[in-house]
C-alpha cells in the first residue's frame, strides 16, 4: 500500500494504482478522452503508436516534478502531492481543449450527443467558449456505409479510444489511425490490396496516408469494407459524437432516464444500460455487467427495435370456428376462459397426460416456475420442456 | 458451464469445439480474441473454419460428428505419453482403467483418418491440453446437436477429469448456453422429468416435497420432450399443446411434421409477435418483452441476474406469470402472486441451488447458484473439492465413436449439412427481424458449399439451388467458400423454411433426445433459370413489402439497396411494363394467390405512385441524416 495526498487529502491505495485510481477513490473527479474506465488497454500497446493515443487532458501537478504528469498512466508514489486542479493544470488543460476545438465544429446545438459530449463538460468546466482560431486540416465527410451506426470523423478529437477498443477488446482491428502532417485520423483499417482495387491502381505504387484519407473522404471506402462485426462499442465509447448509432430515435440526453437491466439474446447475461424516454427504449449502452465487462455485441447494442414495432401483439385473440376460421379480437375474460374452459374439457376427457406444454429459454425464471408448476399441479402432467435441445 | 465467463481469459490453453464463439456469444467470442492477445494458447476443432480458426494455434477441421472420435485419440495420446493427472484420477475418478485400455484402439493414426484431420495436430492438441492445469473447454450445440450428442459431452468431460482441469478458475467444461434463460428455464423445471433444481419426478421423496409444497397429488410418470410432444400428437396421445414464448414450426425437426401436428392439436400460444406457430393457434395470448418486466435470467455461467422493467406496457399485453396464474386460477388451482417477487420468493423455498439469493441480494449484481442460504457467496466455480455425483467419484464413461445413420446413404445424399448460427439473427428471427439494420444484413437464407463440389455440380457463387433431403426440399442461394471441406456444407438454422424442412425428427439422441440438426445427408442440384428467376423476384419481392411495411417515409437512414430495387420497380410501372409479378412461373402463382400478397401488393403500387415519394426521391435520398 502506499499514500498519497491529492488536493490535500490524504488517501491509502494498492501499489502499483494509478494517480487517477487514487483520486477516484477519494471522489475526485479527473477529466479524460483516451484513458479506458476500467483500465483494459495496454500500456505497450500505447507507446508503440509513438504516444498518438495520448490525450493528456488528465494532467496533473505533482510536487517536486516540473513537468506536469499524466494521471492515468503516472503509478502513485508514497508521500506524493498531487495538485488536480491547480492553477497550472488548468492552463494546461485549456491550452489542450482549445486546441481540439480549434478543429471541432461547434455546432453543439444540433449534434446528438449534446450534454452526453465529454468536450462539451470539460470545454464548460475550464472556460473554453469558442473556436479563437481554426487549425488547418483536412475535411472529413460521413461515413454511412455501415448499416447500424455511422461515423461523423469531424467531430472526432482523436482520443484514438474506438481504435483501441477495437484493436484490443473486440480484436476485430476494423479502425485504425493515420497521420497527414501533425494530425492524426481516424479511418477504416484495410489493407494497401484494397485501396489499390478501390483506386484503380495496378503495380507497386505505394498508398500514402493522402491517398487514404481522399479515397474515404470520396466514398470510395468505408467501414462497410472492413472485417466490422457491428459490435458497435466504439459508438459507446466516443466521447463526443463523432461515432453515433444510425438511429429513429429522436431524444437529448436531459430527456432520458437510464436503467440497467440484462440483456435478452445469448446466455452470457450481459448488462445493458438502456436510455428511456417516455417509456420508449431510445438508446443501449453496455454497462459494467461482471461477464460483459463494459462489452456488447451487434444484438444488444442495436437490436432492440422489436420492443417497440408496431407489429407487437397487443391485444388477445382466439378463433371462434377452428383452425381456419380467423383470429378474432376478444376481451382478456373471454380468451381466458375459452382457453381454461378448452383444458379443462380435453383433461376430463382424455386425462391429464394428453396436454403438453413448451416454456421458454427466453423469458424470466418466474414465468418458467409458474408454467411448470401450473402443468404440474394445476394440470397434472410432467408434459413440460421448452427450447433447450434446439 | 463450471466456470466463469471471464475464466476463458484466465486459461492457459482455450479448447473451444463445435462453437462459433464469435457469432453465436459475440462478448465471448472477444475473450477469446483477449486471451490470444495475453499469449495464450487457442485449439479449435469444427468442421467450419470459424473466423477464431484464424487466431488458433491448432485448427482441427474435424469430418463432421467425429468428436467422440477426436476426444478419444485425444485420451491416447495423453495416456501414451503419461500426460494424464494420475493423482487427481485416482482421488477423485474412477473407471480411469477401463478407460486407458478402451483408447488404445483410438490411435492417432486412426483417429486422423475417421476425422480427416493431420495425426501430427491431434497428437499436439492432446500435449497443449494437457500440458496445463488451467485449460478451459468451450462448447457449444455442435457437440450436443448429434445423435451422439450425449456421447460427445462426455467424452470432453473426460478429457476434463483425465488431466484435472475441473474445480479451479480457468479450466473446466463449459457449455455455452444459446439462450438468455435456458440454464434459468432448466433450473426452474421446464424439463419433463426434473423439478426445480433437477429434483427428479420419478424419486417417491421428492414427489412427496412437492406435494406438500404445492398442495396437491402429483404425477410420477416421466414427461414428454419437446421433441417427442409432437409425434405424440400425430398419434393422438396428446390433445393440447400450450407454448409460451416458443416458436416450434421454425425451431423444431422436420418443419412440415411440426405442421401437421399443430393443425391437429388444439394450440395456445403466449407470445409478442404472430409468428409462423400462431398460424395454427386457437388462441393467442399477447405478452410482455424483456423490458416490460421485472425477474430474474440465469446466464450461462449460472449467475441470476435482475430483469427490469424501464418500457411502458403496450396495449393489453400481461406478463406471462399473470397470464397462467389466471388459467390454473379457472381450472381449479387458486394462487395469487402480486409481482414477479412473490413467484421467485416461492420458488426458492422448493429449489434448494436458489435458497439464498433475493432480489435485494443481486440489485447490484448477480450470484452464481448454488447458493444454498442468505449467508453464501454463491458458487462461481464447481467441484472444486472434486466432482459431485451423488456421493461419488467423477465417473470416466468409455464412448465408442458412430457415424450417423444420416450419413450413411452416400449414394443417393452425398453432402453433410450442417446447422449453423449468425451473428446477426437470434434463433427464429421473430426479435431480431425487427430491426430493419439486421434484416438487411441477412434477410434470407442461403447455404455455404465448397468450392471443389461446386465446381462438379456446376454451381456458381450467388445461384440459386435447390436442397433436398428425405424429409423435404428448399431453394436457396448458393455461397460457394473455401471454409468447409468437400463433402460438407452448412446452412443458418435462423429461417423459416429452412435447415428444418431438412432435418429428421425421428432419429434422436436415446438420452436427451436432442436431434441431429449438425449432420442431415441431403444432395444439392441447381434451379433452372427460369426458376432461379422467379425465386428471385420473390425474394426481392418480399425485401420490398418489408420495407414498405416499415414505413419509408418515416425512415431517417434510407436502405440504399431497397430504394434502389424499389426505384427500377417504379421505372418500370411507369414506363407500363408488365410488373415483376406476372414474369413468376407457377412456384410464384401461388405465392400471389394468397390474400395477404394482394393487400401488400396494392399498398406497394399505391405507396410507389404517391407524388410525395416522388418528390422525395429527387432530393438526395438516405445517406444523410435529417
């Protein structure tokens, strides 16, 4: 264990924690672009990319250390001071996100993730208003190809989190990064192959990071030629809205209650904090679920349209005049009894064991004891089982 | 499964066979890529090349049904090479002898040829398995979907016990559940021989429990399976079939048998959709989803994780617990339950694995069962003081390998389809067609064929063909790939009119009575053109009338492909040419007949002439959000 103090509190922490770990601990909130919640990337991973990752807007003071340091990198020493919002941490802070702004279109009040945009706090947080001067780059259209969600790369601050996430928890390694002068982008990852078909270009020639950029700025590529599952935890980890799910949805994040609930599809129970908006699903996250760990897959991430399709059942039904006869609208009563009445009458006549009944795997444990137990002891039967061996 | 989840990343050596682990539990899927990024060690064994095929460090592409066989050589070697955990065999196995003699005659040399794989690369799977404590086995429904499928489990179960790899983190065997709640739906009794928790209904003791928990005499006589309800119905056995969330015309064996069963039977159905099953309800119930109540799911890994409700109920729709809590009210059993609670408050008084888990217990996060009192952690890893068997040791079964009567016929059905899933759909599509971004990544069905029995059945990539086993036939398109070896090929199990016209519902597995859907015999033929044409304008047809269906108008994200079909449809009306209906043959005759075909067909043509769309289409259609 070692101890630290941070704003002057003291604070106990495991060897080997991060500054930033240690003030998550005290409460103290540090800002970050790049660094991932539960500290999943690899640091190797990082310096091999020459430090593009590296957003550094968690900077920090630390006494006895001229250069500020970067909080969720910098492991807490024994006896360090650590100052979070000093005034030159600020400065320095400001200095960074003036400098994303400057190639950040500030149209905040029509994007999407308003008030759920990262830049958008700190930009709040540490007085930065507006764009004071724009930084020569190259203009970036939208990438729609992918059907579930579609990339806004102006709006991207190249914390390189999507890249990384992908590359190291998904490992698909659809994204990656290129540089033209001092900028990093983000593009799709394919192979020189590719662009060479994509551009018509035969021979040796080499593909320049240019060539790249203007041939997925043209449409030429998109995400849609990659090996992309639509896992789509990129889009749940930008941090602004540079990634964002392709969806009807109309919503602002004030208008949206969150809860965290498990999701339907596969057995691995993943948690999912879903966004609720006057009782309508309007947004899935992943939620830090202990066998999903902040991950989701295409079906949780997106498939939930179904609860809300108009093709639902909403009311029930019976046929009055066998199997071919139409389904009917009736009242609840009705198809109630007319389908007791149904169990009752083939029970008396044929015994209980001429009656069989399919639970399911995919609703709640409750519906599956009541139906078992409603063959059993109501019915008579051990005719139960549900989908299991298909 | 007797580990974690996560445990995947903690194993040394990952054995993952007759899964694809990417596709069917995607989050899974990305463990493994995890684990192979921390260095460790991947076999994989499956007839299908996998897209985990590519990151393993073995790849077995095993002959379809082998693994009996490949487990079996696998023992050998281990025992051959002394490889085995002779202390943990002897304090906590036994039939270990009888075992070490069966294998002998499963020789890698051997086994290599009933597998088709390398001798060299069972001989190595066999020495990276058991060359570590901490390997972990992943399986999935290509094990258990076989006629031996019971077999299959408990060869790898061997392997498991053999080199000690059970009752510690990272190891163990692991069946990974397909379904949000099929380890929930079997705890809970959902089986036709078994009580909650596996208590069986044959077991006089056990009768008595339940007797006097439930307040009334009980039935000793074994239930049907689901696969044996319907053939039962076929003999008049059984008269009435209730099914709650299930959609047995697209799920189970032999569609067209299903069919004849359920306009037979009189059918209750409790769902959210109407479905391919509810064509032949009596009665249909409306139920909520997922997200329109409150419970509990057991994920794979046995944990019981909350389910809440945070959506408005739609219309009338009644949890399904109300629902059948009214039923057994009306035909003379009262009980009266509040809230979904209340049920699960009942039931862990009966199953003693969920005693000690409440609501309160697991709002934050959920407990692995057993959990047998308010005090226990719950059970994240099990045996781990060696295996439970009703008192004694983990038992080494000897499983002699046998090819499936399904392959025997070569002559007459020369190729091995194999069942598989998607990434993109869930079981029967009924949730997941709902999205409109899913059903145009996969919106219909289509067969994967080598590329060397392609070239000799003249098939090109894209065709249409038609698939034909005993049971029935159906056309799909042909997608020719170098993934599977000659002699096999393999088809999404998602789609209506699929794999299951193909599959045989008489042949089962003697214990589970699982089907064979991993190996049908069935043989391949092209379409004429003509017939290629009409499948083809149908199949577009339906794209069609799906989207209108969804409402295009009201469509921020424009599917391009659809506009595009539906613009040279227009063009074409508007020119006066003949419509695509008139240019099907019979097979599309009658698909135009039905009632429904012409409402839909007159909603296209009149949502097709209407000017707004018109006007819509000249401005820049679908690729940029509102």
């Amino acid at each position: 264990m070692v101890k630290l103090t941070i704003n002057g509190r003291q604070v106990e922490v495991e060897k080997g924690s991060t500054i930033l770990k240690a003030a998550k601990k005290l409460g103290i909130s540090i800002p970050t672009f790049c660094h991932d919640d539960h500290d999943r990337f690899s640091n190797a991973e990082c310096s091999k990319c020459d430090g593009i990752y590296q957003c550094k807007i968690c900077s920090c003071e630390v006494a006895g250390s001229k250069e500020l340091v970067t909080a969720c990198d910098t492991e807490a020493a024994d006896g360090m001071v650590v100052l979070t919002e000093s005034e030159k941490v600020k400065s320095k802070r400001k200095e960074i996100l003036e400098r994303i702004v400057s190639i950040h279109p500030m149209d905040c009040v029509n994007c999407v993730k308003l008030n759920a945009c990262k830049l958008q706090k700190y930009c709040e947080l540490y007085g930065v208003k507006d764009k004071e001067k724009e930084t020569p780059h190259i203009v970036r259209n939208k990438d729609m190809s992918n059907r579930f969600y579609y990339q806004e790369l102006e709006k991207c601050i190249r914390c390189g989190r999507c890249v990384r996430t992908c590359r190291e928890l998904v490992g698909v390694n659809a994204l990656t990064m290129v540089k033209v002068g001092n900028l990093n982008y983000v593009m799709p990852n394919l192979s020189d192959k590719v662009y060479k078909e994509k551009l018509g270009i035969k021979g040796d020639k080499e593909i320049t990071a240019e060539m790249k950029l203007k041939a997925y700025n043209d449409g030429l590529v998109g995400m849609a030629d990659t090996d992309c599952v639509s896992c789509g935890n990129c889009v749940s980890v930008c941090p602004v809205g540079a990634l964002m799910p392709k969806s009807e949805n109309e919503f602002r994040e004030w208008e949206t209650k969150k809860v965290v609930t498990t999701c339907t599809y596969c057995g691995v129970g993943c948690q999912i904090e879903y966004s609720v908006k006057d009782g309508k699903i309007v947004d899935a996250k992943p939620a830090n679920g202990p066998s999903n760990q902040d991950l989701l897959c295409v079906k949780g991430k997106f498939a939930y349209d179904f609860i809300n399709h108009k093709d639902r059942l909403k009311y029930p039904m019976i046929r009055k005049n066998g199997k071919h006869s139409p389904l009917e609208r009736v009242s609840w009563e009705e198809a109630l009894d007319f389908a007791a009445n149904k169990i009752k009458e083939v029970k008396d006549q044929f015994g209980p064991d001429s009656i069989a009944g399919f639970s399911s795997a995919r609703t709640i444990n409750e519906d599956n004891y009541l139906f078992q137990k409603f063959l059993r002891a109501a019915v008579g039967t051990n005719n139960v089982d549900h989908c299991a061996r298909l | 499964m007797t580990n974690r989840v996560t445990g995947i990343k903690d194993a040394d050596v990952v054995f993952i066979t007759g899964s694809n682990t990417t596709e069917a539990h995607p989050v899974m899927g990305m463990y493994v890529r995890q684990a192979k990024r921390m260095g460790k060690k991947i076999i994989v064994a499956d007839p299908v090349r996998i897209p985990l095929a590519d990151i393993a460090d073995i790849y077995l592409q095993i002959n379809p049904g082998t693994s009996v066989a490949l487990t079996n050589g696998m023992l050998n070697v281990i025992f051959a090479e002394g490889l085995e955990d002779k202390i943990y065999m002897s304090e906590h196995t036994e039939g270990g002898e009888e075992l070490k003699e069966f294998v002998k005659q499963y020789t890698p040399e051997r086994v290599a040829k009933i597998c088709g794989v390398k001798e060299e690369d069972i001989i190595e799977a066999a020495r990276l398995y058991a060359g570590s404590k901490k390997s972990y086995i992943a399986y999935a429904m290509g094990i258990t979907q076989h006629l031996n499928g019971t077999d299959n489990v408990m060869s790898l179960s061997n392997l498991a016990l053999v080199t000690g790899n059970l009752g510690h983190d990272g190891c163990g065997v692991n069946p990974l559940r397909g379904q949000n709640n099929v380890q929930g739906a079997c705890d809970m009794g959902a089986l036709p021989t078994d009580y909650p928790a596996y208590q069986k209904v044959f077991v006089p003791e056990i009768q008595q429990k339940f007797e006097k928990a439930w307040g009334v005499p009980l039935n000793p006589n074994k239930g049907l399976t689901v696969t044996q309800v319907i053939p039962a119905i076929l003999e008049d056995k059984v008269k009435l079939l209730y099914v709650m969330g299930e959609n047995p015309v697209v799920s189970d064996p032999d569609t067209e048998h299903v069919v004849h069963a359920l306009e037979k039977a009189f059918v209750i159905t409790q769902d959210l959709f109407l479905n391919e099953t509810s064509e032949y309800a009596d009665v249909v119930f409306p139920s909520t989803a997922f997200a329109e109540k409150d419970g509990t799911f057991s994920n794979t890994e046995r944990r019981v994780q909350r389910v809440r409700k945070l959506a408005a109920v739609k219309g009338e729709c009644k949890d399904d617990w109300w629902t059948i809590m009214q039923i057994m009210n009306r035909i003379g059993y009262k009980c009266h339950y509040d809230k979904a609670e209340d049920i699960f408050n009942e039931l862990r008084t009966v199953t003693p694995s969920y005693a000690g888990i409440t609501y309160k217990r697991i709002e934050k996060e959920g407990i692995h069962w057993p959990c047998p009192s308010e005090d226990h952690p719950g059970t994240p890893v099990l045996h781990t003081k060696g295996p439970i068997r009703n008192g004694g040791k983990g038992l080494l079964k000897t499983m002699e390998w046998q090819p499936s009567p399904e392959t025997e016929n070569k002559k007459e059905y020369p190729i091995t389809l194999t069942s598989c899933r998607i990434l993109y759909h869930y079981h029967t599509r009924t949730m997941t067609d709902r999205t409109r971004a899913v059903h145009f990544t996969a919106p219909r069905n289509w067969i994967e064929i080598n590329k060397e029995d392609a070239a000799e059945m003249k098939i090109q990539n894209g065709e249409w063909v038609e698939v034909t086993s005993p049971r029935g036939s159906v056309f799909v398109e042909a997608r020719i790939v170098d993934t599977v070896q000659p002699g096999v090929a393999w088809m999404p199990f998602h789609y209506a009119g699929g794999a299951n016209v193909l599959s045989d519902a008489h042949n089962l597995d003697p214990i589970s009575k699982i089907p064979g859907y991993k190996q049908i015999g069935v043989k391949i033929s092209k379409v004429s053109s003509k017939k290629a044409k009409a499948l083809e304008n149908k199949a577009d047809k339906a794209e069609i009338m799906y989207y209108v269906n969804e409402n295009p108008d009201a469509i921020r994200f424009k599917e391009q492909s659809v506009e595009d079909m539906i613009a040279a449809e227009e063009a074409k009306m508007l020119k006066g040419a003949p419509n695509l209906i008139d240019e099907l043959d019979k097979e599309g005759e009658e698909f135009t007949k039905s009632e429904d075909y012409k409402i839909k067909e007159q909603s296209l043509i009149s949502w097709c002439r209407n000017d707004n769309r018109k006007k819509a289409r000249k401005g820049k259609v679908g690729w940029q959000p509102k």
